[in-house]
C-alpha cells in the first residue's frame, strides 16, 4: 500500500470460505493416507504397494494443489501480479510433478503384476486429464508468464485459459471418483455391498473430492471476489499494448 497504509481488506467472506477448503483439503488427504494405510497396506516403490502411490499422487497432485493454484489469484490479492502469476504456475507446475509421479506408479505396478493397461474408462478420462493439463500449463507460461505474446493475443486467450483451468479441474476429481469406485470394486466386491470400514471410507473421500471442488469452484467463479488490478498494472498493461501493438493505449 502507498503511504505506508494497510492494504484494503479481503472481500467479507473470502477468508473464510478459503479457510474451510484448506480444511476440506488437508481432511481428504488425511482420509486418503487413512484409507491406503489402514486397508491397503501403505505406500513402497518397487514393491507390491507400489499401486497405492498412485492415488495419494493424484489426489495431492491433480486436486489439492491444482485447487490452491486456481485459489492464488484471490488469496493474494494484494502482492505483484508477476509474484502471483510465478506462485500459480510453481503450484501447477508441482501437482503435473506430483501426478507424472503417481501415473509412472500405476504403469511399473501393473507390468510387475501383468495387469494390462489404459483399458478402463478410469484410466482414458485420467489420461487425457493429465495431458490436457501438461498443454495448458505450457500455453499458460508461454502466454502469461514468458515475455513475447502480445496483449491482444493474451486478451484473447485468457477466458480460454480460465474455463479450461476449472474445467480440468472438475475433470480431475471426476477422474479420482471413477479410480476410487473401480479399486473398490477390484478390491472389496463381494464385501463392498455390505457397508464395510473400508467401503465407507472411500465412499467418504469421494464426498470430500466433489465438496472441495465445489468450494474451490464457488471462490474461483465468484465475481466481486476477483482479484483487483493495482495502479501500477494498469500502467504496465498500457505501456506493454504500446510496445507490442504499435499503437497509443488510447487508439
């Protein structure tokens, strides 16, 4: 703030939907620890538990921290937009890390265990969820991050890149929705109709995946929460239409 002044405050209300899809968050990646550690054994690489990375990758990956990397934009509301966009893309950047980490599991696991692959409809949607989401990281950098595309041409792309982001986004936890049910059903099919621990467990992790998605949705999609631009990147925008259009801000 100019003047040593604080900075305004957050929209009534954003604080504390933000606060409760940290919680909701932190909670689903505790059920999915609980569930893979109490009946399935734990994590390994290189061992018979090697499988079990696979979701605990793509629900810290492809839903917690892609949720926290759309949130960026209004939690810091405040900081420098090229700060803001660096965090947001670092974020996005780690849960590709993440998940190629958890895809590479699923792959060694079923060659050790001559188990065939990408034949479900599970592993098509989370395929094509994760290539999608690698090409929209790219053309995220390659426009907004990297010098070099022009202002209209980002002005063009970014509501392509904001309905993808969410759209990848419902598509990634519509993905984990569809592996949970089918280990279910490898796993406990005969008991599953019955209610067992287990069962319950997943079905409740499923519950939380669509309700942090919808709380993530709801703060991303809600337009007086949208983050403000500062002074400063108003004339920054200006003056970067100039350089790149060859023309006044004004013409």
């Amino acid at each position: 703030a100019m003047d040593g002044a604080p900075p305004p405050a957050s929209p009534a209300g954003l604080s504390a939907y933000v606060a409760v899809s940290q919680l909701l968050g932190l909670t689903l990646l505790a059920a999915t620890g609980a569930w893979l550690g109490r009946y399935r054994g734990g994590v390994g690489w290189h061992s018979p538990l090697q499988f079990n990375a696979h979701p605990l990758c793509m629900v810290l990956g492809m839903v917690f921290l892609q949720g926290d990397a759309l949130l960026v934009y209004r939690v810091f509301r405040h900081e420098a937009k090229r700060s803001t966009k660096a965090l947001h893309a670092l974020l996005h950047g780690l849960a590709l890390l993440i998940a190629l980490v958890g895809i590479i599991a699923v792959f060694e696991s079923h060659r050790a265990k001559g188990i065939p692959d990408m034949y479900s409809l599970h592993s098509w949607c989370g395929m094509a969820t994760f290539v999608l989401y690698l090409l929209q990281w790219l053309l995220g950098c390659g426009f907004f991050l990297f010098p070099g595309a022009s202002f209209s041409l980002r002005g063009r792309y970014k509501p392509q890149h904001i309905f993808f982001g969410i759209a990848l986004f419902i598509l990634s936890i519509a993905s984990c929705l569809l592996g949970i049910t089918e280990m279910l059903l490898f796993k406990i099919s005969d008991s599953y109709s019955h209610f067992v621990p287990e069962g319950i467990l997943a079905n409740t992790l499923g519950v939380l995946l669509v309700a942090f998605g919808l709380l993530v949705a709801y703060v991303v999609t809600r337009e007086e929460w949208r983050r403000p631009p500062l002074a400063e990147e108003l004339a920054l925008s200006m003056d970067f239409k100039t350089l790149t259009e060859g023309e006044s801000p004004g013409g």
